[in-house]
C-alpha cells in the first residue's frame, strides 16, 4: 500500500520509501496546484498518471539525467543541423507546445498529458515555473518539448516532432543553452533508448537528491525568452 496524501497539507513522502515495484511509486491522491508541483519537483518527485485514475506520484530509483555539456549529437546530426533552416525559439509557445505533447501521445499509446495537467503546467508557465522549446519551419511548429526550470535544475517533462529529428533539436538546444546558464543537470524521469542517444545516464536517487539539495535554490538572472538559431548548435565539441 501507499500513502495518500492530505488534500491540503503539502508534505510527501520520503522517497526513500518508494516502491521498487512498480519502480519510484511514492504516493497517491492531493492535486496539481502550482504550488504542490512545485514542492513535488523540489523533493524529487513528479506526477504521471492515466487520466482515468487517482493523481500517482513518483520518484523512481535509479534517475535518469543527463549533464548538460555531455549532449551528444552525432556527425550525422550535426550535418543535419547545418543543412535545415529551422528556426529555434524559447518560451514564445507553451500552450501550443504541451498541446502538440499530449496529441502526439494521443496518436500511440494514449496520453498522461490530460486536460487536467495541461492546465496545470500552463499555471506553473505563467507563474515563470514551466518553460518550453519551440522549432520552427518558416512559422509551422514543427518540435519542441517542455518542462520546470526551478533554481539551477531543470526537469523535462515531454517532447514532440511533426518533422524528423525536430524534437532533438529542441533538446540540443536546451542542453547548450543550459550549460551556458551553468545548470549541471537536467532530470529525464525514466530511461529510454532515445534519451540514451543523446547523453543521458542513470544515476542512484540519492545522488539525484543531492543534486536538488545543492541547486535548487540557486538564484538565476537569465530570461527564458528568446530566439535562437538552430545552425550552431552542431558546431561545437
């Protein structure tokens, strides 16, 4: 059995008593206003549930992440960044980008990214919590991805292409951006072959805590809204 949390109380768990099996299932029930998603992120937490069940939260051991300056683009990629003429733009299509999240998920195994949670995040967005990514083809989104930016950590949460390798510029983009920013981490949830290939790695939750410890309250001066154009982002090492 897990514990369901207190519908006003914001107070989790310690993820240390995750389940194994299935793997980081911490608690249930309480709801997705922005400020239990926030003090959800700050412990390492995060909610993925079906939309005809309770609100599951989970914090899965071990984490997978990938460091920023550790993106890997293949020379394949790169000649393909050099080539396209997207365009790359942050935080200019939040509502538009978790839409195209949630109908590509539509299209394949059904979506987590109900109604409810889009509202959610498009709360935490305006509050300056959830930032996106956006790829452009000429003023077509055609990829991008979004997440939390919270301190000096950011936790993707999903991504999206309409054209091929769309969603990974969006990521490549981010990760360059961040590492200039000089955030150490970005937190992938759960391994897959796809973040694999661009850098990520397992790490043991504790070490993944001790991250959140480290930099989740750092101050950051930079804005999240800005152009950039693709055609860079291969060129460096």
């Amino acid at each position: 059995m897990i514990p369901w949390l207190h519908p006003t109380k914001l107070v989790f768990p310690d993820t240390s008593t995750a389940l194994q099996e299935p793997d980081g299932l911490l608690a249930a029930g309480g709801d997705l206003s922005p400020e239990r998603l926030v003090a959800a992120y700050k412990n390492g937490i995060f909610p993925w549930f079906s939309e005809d069940d309770p609100i599951l939260w989970w914090s899965p051991d071990p984490r997978c992440v990938l460091f920023p300056e550790q993106i890997h683009i293949s020379r394949s990629m790169r000649k393909h960044l050099k080539k396209c003429h997207y365009h790359v733009t942050f935080d200019k299509a939040f509502t538009e980008v978790i839409q195209a999240c949630a109908s590509t998920r539509e299209d394949s195994t059904g979506t987590w990214i109900s109604p409810q949670m889009q509202k959610a995040y498009t709360q935490l967005h305006q509050q300056g919590f959830a930032h996106s990514v956006e790829v452009w083809e000429n003023d077509r989104l055609v990829g991008g991805l979004y997440g939390l930016g919270i301190g000096k950590l950011f936790f993707g949460e999903s991504m999206f292409s309409f054209q091929v390798n769309a969603s990974k510029i969006a990521f490549i983009a981010l990760c360059k951006q961040l590492h200039v920013w000089g955030y150490p981490l970005i937190d992938c949830q759960v391994h897959n072959d796809h973040l694999e290939s661009l850098g990520a790695t397992v790490i043991p939750r504790d070490d993944f805590i001790h991250y959140i410890r480290q930099y989740i309250d750092k101050e950051t001066h930079h804005h999240w809204s800005f152009d950039k154009h693709n055609a860079t982002l291969g060129n460096e090492d």
